[in-house]
C-alpha cells in the first residue's frame, strides 16, 4: 500500500506540532526541527514519538542538500 502524500495536509509533528517532510526513499516522515523520523508502515505513518528514530547530523545535511 503506497503513502497517501494528501494526507501532508492535514499531518503534524507529534512532538512539536511542526510540518513533516516525506521522504519517500526511506519511507519516512521527517521533523527537522526535533531531528525525528518517523516510519511509515505499509502506507501508515507511524507518528509516536517512541518509535521514532533520530536524525543524525550527516542525515540532516543530505535532507537539506535534496
């Protein structure tokens, strides 16, 4: 089942309320501002804050160079 990018829209952080990023390579939503990335699980965002997996610094600067 493929992500549903309308659903951009209406997503949020749940951590700081901010916009999500989709990266559709690693299947993920990204919060730059909290460094988290959150899975999405057969065209489902898995938006819990404990399962989120952090953001290292090298991968933040290949988010900002795409």
């Amino acid at each position: 089942m493929a992500f549903d990018t309308k659903l951009m829209e209406i997503l949020a952080c749940p951590v700081c309320k901010g916009k999500l990023d989709y990266d559709k390579a690693q299947q993920e939503l990204i919060c730059k501002f909290d460094r988290l990335a959150y899975s999405i699980d057969n065209g489902i965002p898995v938006l819990l804050e404990n399962e989120a997996r952090r953001l290292v610094l090298d991968e933040e600067n290949t988010e900002q160079e795409s």
